[in-house]
C-alpha cells in the first residue's frame, strides 16, 4: 500500500455488522444527587456523522465518558459495532478511536514519532506501522512536518495529529469530544473537513461532541442535549424548520410589561427568554416597522433573522444556549 493510498478495511462480515454503530436506550448517570444523564436513547448508524450539541452541563462530557469506555454505565444500555458497552470493552477499544478535547500528543516528539509510538500501543510494528503511519501523514496534510516537533505545530496542525493517531489503527468509529476547542473558525472548518473525508472516503462513523452550531450544521444529524437530557434528534436544517417563521428579538427593561402590552394591542404570542423577547413570525422584516411604531419607546433594540440551531435550543427549552464566557443577551 503506498503513502497516498486511503486506508481500507478488510474483515468478514458478522451479524455485529448489521447493527447500528452505535446505539444506546435508557442511559442515565449520576454524581451523588446531580443526575447527569437521564434516560438517553439514540441510534446511530454506519458511516454517519452524528453530533452531541449542548451547553455546557447539557450532559455532553459524561455521554462522552460512558462511550469512550472511561467510566461504567450505571444504568441503560449501550452497544457499539453489535458489542454490548458492558461487556468486552477491549473488543470494542479496537474498533473506536478517540479524540480527546485536552490533547493528548507529546510536544516533545516530532509528529511522526507520536504516530510510532501511539501505533505500537496497538501492537502495529515494522512495516505495518511504517505505511499506517505515511499513509496518515499524507491524506491529513502532514507529510511535509513529520519530522517537526509538534510544539512547533499550530493549534490546527495539532489537532490533525490528533486525528491521525485516533485513527492509525483504523477504527471503525470515531468519537471525538468538542474537537475544535481552541480552533480560529478557519482551522475549525479545516478540521472538520477531514473528519467528512475520512467518512466519504473510508465509511468511518463519526460521533462528536460539541457546541459550536456552525459545527453541528454540517453534521448528518445532530441530538440537542439539555440538563441531561436529547431534546430533539434530527437533521439540522428538519430541526431549524420547528421553529414558527423568522425569530424577531426584543430587548426592553420591562419584558413581562411589554408581553402583555404585544398580546393586548397586537394579539402577539412571545416568549420571555433571559430578559428577552421572542417572536417567531414569518415575514419577520414586517414586523418590526409596527413594534418600533407602536412601542417605539419601551423598545432598547429589536432583531430578526432566519432561525438558527440556537433558535431551536431557545424553542425547545426557554433557555438561551450559553458556553463558558456568555451572559444572557
């Protein structure tokens, strides 16, 4: 097999391969009286790019935990490739690959070297582990550092290694937890075309966890996670058309004044988000030449825009979509 050439499976085919890769019913998961989880289901199937969206606390780092093997399941079920997640764990540990959102590359060791080391972990040696390793290098753009150390390398560059040594011993599935965390949006955008490469290209299924809604837009499907709990699972743009219309936002001091003011005068319906105001209208342009007329004064600023996966977030649950770093708005 030459350096370029994409990295192909070869195994006999079992009833394991007939099953989703993975799926799960029932999961719930607690620490002390915080549940964390509480009653997941999901299926996900071959080749998919699947996507966990959620703030933070939403559930997302113990789902993660439980499918990547590092903690036990405490209730539920769960199976990945056919394999029961409570069962064999290292059968399944050699189908899945895993992307951590904290690196896990020595700066210390050039890029190849990483890749050598991680493989030989993996019982990957000799030739073997010399074309995985060229073949990585080359469909990931990394060919040309392989000799650097990856302290040199750009947050971007590192993160691309990170990807070539979850999946130098070519796992089935991918599971990566908030993987553009500490990306620029160009390099997040470049990261995530190579995991839509790797699934074209070699079939692998593709499970994240993350809260970047431009990441969740190009998933197959996403589930909204909230307080433990998936909210809606579907694709994104069938999620974006619950929402009724355009979503017009309303800033005022005195929103719950202004609510019944809207109802009373306008025959309104809003809803009171975070100190906001929200409309869902089509035409929502239309509107707001009526509001700003009507209730010109008691108005800070008013918005619309086409609806968004946060908008989804805010029509599913009354919350806003907040990540370390944001206040209501």
């Amino acid at each position: 097999m030459s350096a370029s050439s994409p990295i192909l499976r070869t195994h006999a085919h079992t009833d394991a391969d007939q099953a989703p890769a993975l799926e799960a019913e029932g999961l719930s998961f607690s620490y002390g009286d915080r549940k964390a989880l509480i009653d997941v289901s999901f299926a996900i199937a071959r080749g998919e790019i699947f996507g966990f969206l959620g703030p933070n606390g939403g559930g997302k780092t113990t789902l993660f935990k439980i499918l990547s093997t590092l903690i036990p399941i405490q209730s539920g079920r769960a199976r990945m490739m056919g394999h029961d997640l409570a069962g064999n764990t290292l059968e399944i540990r050699r189908k899945l690959g895993v992307v951590f959102q904290h690196p896990s590359v020595d700066g210390k060791l050039t890029v190849l070297e990483n890749l050598q080391h991680h493989g030989r972990l993996y019982g990957i040696i000799g030739r073997k582990l010399k074309d995985r390793s060229a073949a990585m290098l080359d469909s990931l753009g990394l060919a040309a550092r392989a000799r650097d150390l990856v302290d040199t390398l750009s947050g971007g560059m590192r993160r691309r290694v990170e990807l070539a040594k979850a999946m130098l011993h070519q796992p089935e599935l991918l599971l990566l937890d908030e993987p553009s965390t500490g990306l620029d949006p160009m390099a997040r955008r470049e990261f995530f075309g190579h995991l839509e490469e790797l699934s074209r290209r070699d079939g692998v299924t593709i499970v994240l966890t993350t809260h970047h809604m431009e990441e969740a837009e190009r998933c197959d499907r996403i589930a909204l996670l909230h307080q433990g709990q998936i909210v809606a699972s579907a694709v994104p743009v069938q999620l974006k058309s619950q929402v009724g219309g355009d979503v017009v936002v309303i800033h005022t001091a005195a929103p719950e004044l202004l609510q019944r003011k809207l109802l009373n005068q306008l025959q309104l319906k809003s809803t009171v988000v975070d100190g906001t105001l929200r409309i869902e209208r089509f035409r929502g342009h239309e509107l707001i030449r009526e509001l700003i007329d009507t209730f010109g004064a008691e108005i800070e600023s008013v918005s619309f825009g086409k609806p968004t996966l946060e908008d989804v977030f805010v029509h599913l649950t009354g919350h806003q979509f907040l990540v370390d770093g944001d206040s209501p708005r």
